[in-house]
C-alpha cells in the first residue's frame, strides 16, 4: 500500500472518531482524545496489547518521519512524528527483541533529545529522551560498544541539567563522562559545561577553580 493510499485510510478512520467527538482534530497530523476519560478508557480496552500497540504505533510514526512527506513537518517541534512516535517505541521498548532496533531506538531518543533541546524551552524533555537512551542500552553497554553515542547521550544530558540550572546532576553526569572519557579533549568538553553551570549559578569562584585545576 502506497503512502499516500495508506494515509488517506487512516485519516478516514480517524474522520469517524471526530465526528463521534471521540477525537479532536489539532493539526493535519495531529489529533488528541476529546476527554481524559475516553483515552483512559480506550486504553484499559487494549490490554495486554498496550506493549505491541505501542510498538507498531511508533514504527509507523517513524517509517513517516523517515519518509519524504515526513521531512514537512519537521520544524514543528510539538507536533512531530519522530518525537511522537520515539514515545511510542519507548512505551514498548520492553517488547523489542531485536539488538539492531533497540539500538536504532536509543539513536533515535538521540536525535530526540536534539531536536527537543533545540525548541531552547523543553529541555526537561530533551533530558527525558537522553535517559531513555541511556536506560534502553545499559551504561555499561553504552559506553564499551557505543563509545561515541555514550558521549553524545551524557553530554546532551549534561547541558540539559545546565540549562535547567540543576547544578548537582549536571556535576554527576560530568563525573561520569570524566571517568570513562578516553581523551582529554572527551573530558574538556564535559568541563567546559559544568563550568558554563557553574557561571549560570553566579559559583563563580568554583568555576575560576574548576578551570585553573583542570
């Protein structure tokens, strides 16, 4: 079934929820439950399903994001189907077996992660998706197979702390970097974001000190 064909189908489904006030349409891609209870509801009726659901749902958003049609709406940081869909994914994680989609799964909440940070107002979701990914591989997994994504992960972590001004988790997450880092330069960029933590916090005799010392 063709892209095109296969859209059409759902948003004539779709259409029949809305005109029984079951949906609410938000956007051309987006629609919401018309009530808390109607969602609660539809989701008690799924079951033990709720796992595979998720997971098909979120394949489904992404297959779209990957697509041509997907690329429109990619400025649209609330609305779009790779942040929608890698919640999804992430709801069911537990039912993926596969270590090639765990894995493109937690590069995904990677790119997650970005894209909600660079919305420069939701980076408390930004650091939800680092920790999925993190939580997803496993950090000691992470950080001997995917050295480079376990960086890329702590780092984006870090400076979402940092920018959340929540100084205490920014100095944890750095200390790890700094204990599994491989080079100086690894290590300088996690400093460098604690330092600019520090300044934001006005400690800026700790950071003077953080700079001189290391």
């Amino acid at each position: 079934m063709s892209n095109v064909l296969w859209r059409e189908k759902v948003t004539a489904a779709l259409s029949v929820a809305v005109r029984e006030r079951l949906l609410e349409k938000k956007t051309s891609f987006c629609y919401r439950f018309s009530h808390d209870r109607v969602q609660q509801c539809v989701y008690d009726m799924i079951g033990e399903e709720r796992g595979p659901m998720h997971v098909l749902i979120g394949r489904i958003l992404i297959a779209y994001w990957k697509s041509d049609d997907g690329k429109l709406g990619r400025d649209d940081y609330v609305d779009s189907p790779l942040l929608l869909g890698v919640d999804q994914l992430n709801r069911g994680s537990e039912c993926i077996t596969e270590r090639e989609e765990l894995f493109e799964l937690v590069q995904l909440n990677l790119t997650a992660g970005k894209v909600a940070a660079w919305s420069k107002t939701a980076f408390n979701v930004a650091a939800d998706y680092f920790r999925s990914a993190i939580n997803i591989c496993g950090i000691e997994k992470l950080w001997t197979e995917h050295y480079s994504v376990a960086l890329e992960l702590y780092n984006g972590l870090a400076q979402c702390y940092r920018n959340m001004g929540d100084g205490e988790k920014c100095l944890a997450t750095v200390e790890t970097v700094v204990a599994r880092a491989q080079t100086l330069k690894d290590k300088a960029v996690a400093y460098i974001i604690l330092i600019e933590a520090m300044e934001c916090q006005e400690q800026f005799q700790a950071a003077i000190d953080l700079s001189l010392s290391t």
